[in-house]
C-alpha cells in the first residue's frame, strides 16, 4: 500500500509543479493581451504574430492545466448528488468514471494525436499567415503532454479512491489534494 500511496504523492507532485508553471504562462498571456488591446485601440497597430501567440498560450493553458484543475478537483461537474453521498460513494463512483472515461479518453486522444504531432513536426509547421509565429509543431505537442499529465493524475486519483474504497486513509496523509 505504501508504495502505490508514493507513487499517487509524486504524481500529484508532479502535477502541482507544472502546474505553477502553468499560473506563471496565465500571467504572460494576461500581459499580451493587454499588450494586443492597447496596440490596436491606442495606436491603431495589430500583429498577427501576437494574436497567434495569445491563442498559443490559451492552449497551453487550457491543455497543461487540465491536469492541475483535475488534481485540486476545479473541473466542471453537476454535483446535485454526488455532494450528497458518502466519502466512500464518492471514491466508488469517482473509480468507475476514471476507469470507464478519463483513463480511456486519454489514452485515446495521445495515441490518435501522435502521427498529427509527428507529421507537424517533420514538416515544421508554422502560421499559414504571414507575420504569424513560425513553431506550430510545439503547440501540437501541447495535446498529446497535456492528455498525458490528466492520465498520470487520472491514475493518482484511482489510487486516492482505492485507498479511501478500502479505509486505508492513513496513507493519504501528507498528499496533496
């Protein structure tokens, strides 16, 4: 039991780190976008390649983060019932969601992305637009890694509901929710 409990703690802190990575690129496309705001309205300027990266970065964000959101349990759910079960009912149900959903799902999205990764890669795909970032191939790279982080903390979690399942909650003391 102690050995699945530390590899659920070193996902998750896995995870945490990225993370605050991932808090720090919010605060850099805060900026660009502000920057992209007051250039065009202010000076009546736009650049394409600013545009581009602030969609970039939403990328980044929004697939590097999933994980972390999934970790501190902030992703979007209807929890008309679920809030009224047991601790218990809610590792079981949490347990069948993951095995039947996230894990699949994950799985799937890295294994039918690779060869769209590979080929942007081998071609070096950049913007179509003229003026527009030159790396597209690294954004691509962004789904297959972001999918990869949700499925580690897919597992961390399938361990966390195991332990609660089974009334071994002592080996979730000291990890991070």
């Amino acid at each position: 039991m102690k050995l699945i409990a530390n590899i659920m703690k070193i996902i998750d802190n896995f995870n945490e780190w990225f993370g605050n990575i991932v808090i720090w690129l919010s605060t850099l496309m805060v900026l660009v976008v502000c920057y992209d705001v007051t250039t065009r309205y202010l000076f009546n300027k736009s650049s394409i390649a600013v545009q581009e990266l602030e969609w970039h970065l939403f990328g980044f964000l929004f697939l590097l983060g999933a994980a972390y959101t999934l970790k501190h349990d902030r992703h979007v759910r209807v929890d008309v019932i679920y809030d009224r079960l047991t601790e218990r009912k809610k590792a079981f149900i949490d347990i069948i969601g993951t095995i039947l959903f996230l894990i699949p799902f994950s799985m799937l999205v890295i294994y039918t992305s690779k060869n769209f990764v590979i080929n942007s890669f081998l071609i070096k795909e950049g913007s179509p637009n003229p003026g527009g970032l030159p790396y597209r191939f690294i954004l691509k790279s962004a789904i297959p890694a972001g999918f990869f982080l949700v499925l580690l903390q897919g597992i961390s979690m399938l361990i966390r509901n195991f332990l609660i399942l089974i009334g071994k909650k002592e080996y979730l003391e000291g990890s991070q929710k």
